[in-house]
C-alpha cells in the first residue's frame, strides 16, 4: 500500500496536487486545479491508468513492429506517462517533450523522477513554437495532449498547426492527439476539416456513447499521409477493458461533412468541459 503524503504545490499554470494510489505502492495520480493531468506508476510504467492514455498507447503500439525504437515529440507533458510508456515498451526511442510549466516539470522531476538513460528529453516550451523548431521529417509519432486547464489551446488546432506536424513526420509518421469534445461535435468536426488539408489518412477512438453524442467526453485523432493499420488499431481498441471504437473511412468522412478547416485568425480553444465532465469532485 502506498502510505506516501500527498504533495500540493503551485504551478504556473494552476494547482498541482500528486496523489498516492492506496492500492499501488509507487503509483500517483497528478492533477492541477482538480483536473485529472496523468497517472504515473514509477514501478510499472507501461500501466496506462487513463481510458484515453491507453489508446494513445494503442496507437504507439501500431506504429512500428513490437519493441522497435520511435523517434518521438510529445507536445505536453504532465507526468510523462506516455513517454515513459514508450521507453519501458520501445527500449532506445529518442524522445522529446516540450511542456509550456516550467514549475510543474521541476515538480515532475522531484517526485516522479524518469529513470536513468530513458531517452527522454524534457523542454520548457510553448507546445507549437518547439514543433515548428523540429528538424523537418525527423519524427516516427508526434503525440498532442496539450491543455490549458481542461481545453486545448486554439493554437494547437489551425491548418498552419497541422501543416507544423506534417512537416515535422517522416512521409509514414503518424499524429495522434487528444481532444475532448461534445455533442454537436463543432470542435471535433472542425478539427478533422483541419487536419484533412494536409494528411491523406484520418481516424478517431473514442467510446461508443461519446461519439454517438450520449456525452461529453476525450477522443483521440489519429493522421498520417501514408495508410496506417486501422484494423490492428481496431482489434487493440475492442479487447481494452473500457472498449473503444476507430471511425475512419466513409464513417468519418460522413461525420464531418459541411466542416470547414480553421486558419490562426478564426481558431478557439476547445469546448469547456461540463461541471463534473473531468473533475474529481
């Protein structure tokens, strides 16, 4: 049992607060301002806690052969789940993460230290501005989970955005992000408009109630130029604990017709959340 104290500290950007898991002994759970940011288990870090976390993981674990080193951005940091996801499952990735908090990556580094030789690099930086600094088709995985509080930057979501992340892939890399959106869906649809003029192949995961409009909730968009593995991806998604549903095709196409991409001047933030929708009350 974790018997570990609490520990509450200001951030830049708000309140962290990492919490011990009662039930696992090195495990945290990290939130700022009451929102859950990441969950981190220092002895066991291919545990993806979070439903979206672990279809983020899903998608890394198609995007090349079991075990084979990514070269990896990760555009948000929190408690670096995913990056230490991929180095306990992808021994010698080369990894970067660009997180905007400089007090809440000292916190990270403090509590929830990465282990040593993990090949990941932590910078503190605004999310875009080290993605447009990326060496052109440098990268295997570009992943976005970026928010300010609980809504994606607007910044993060133009056509010169998107146009950042194809630049910064190699011709067969892949993008996924994590969005949370609602019904009638006019930030998600948006968004796949967005991120259509510039990759050829477009997917989504998500729980089969929020993308039948049943609630507020995260889904993860998956892009690439080249054909990914959509039925890998599927099979991975189906057999999780929390089942998860991929779109793509006809599906999504008929989904986000009548959307309009969306260029800096017009972007917004994502859709503010419900009360309750992410809280731990």
């Amino acid at each position: 049992m974790n018997e570990s104290i609490p520990v509450i500290r200001d951030v830049d950007h708000g309140t962290a607060r990492l919490l011990p898991d009662v039930d696992r002994e090195r495990a945290w759970l990290l939130t700022v301002d009451g929102a859950p940011q990441s969950y981190v288990d220092l002895d066991a870090p291919e545990h993806l806690e979070f439903e979206y976390a672990r279809r983020l993981g899903h998608v890394v674990d198609c995007a090349a052969r079991p075990g084979e080193p990514l070269d990896v951005l990760h555009l948000g940091g929190g408690g670096l789940t995913l990056p230490r996801y991929v180095a306990a499952t992808r021994p010698g990735s080369r990894q970067e993460v660009a997180d905007a908090d400089r007090r809440l990556i000292a916190l990270v580094a403090e509590h929830l230290p990465l282990p040593d030789r993990s090949g990941i690099t932590v910078h503190a930086a605004d999310a875009r501005a080290r993605l447009e600094a990326t060496a052109p088709g440098s990268l295997d995985l570009l992943v976005a989970d970026v928010f300010g509080g609980s809504r994606v930057p607007a910044h993060l979501t133009s056509v010169p955005y998107a146009g950042a992340a194809a630049r910064a892939l190699r011709p067969d890399g892949i993008y996924a992000a994590n969005l949370a959106d609602g019904p009638p869906f006019g930030f998600l649809r948006s968004q796949l408009a967005t991120f259509a003029t510039v990759f050829g192949e477009l997917a989504l995961i998500a729980e089969p109630g929020v993308l039948r409009g049943r609630r507020f909730g995260n889904v993860v968009l998956v892009a690439s130029r080249s054909p990914f593995d959509t039925a890998a991806l599927t099979r991975r998604c189906a057999a999780d604990a929390f089942a998860a549903r991929v779109e793509y095709g006809d599906a999504l196409a008929a989904f986000v017709k009548g959307a309009r991409p969306v260029g800096d001047e017009e972007a917004v933030a994502s859709p503010e959340p419900p009360d309750g929708a992410f809280s731990l009350g």
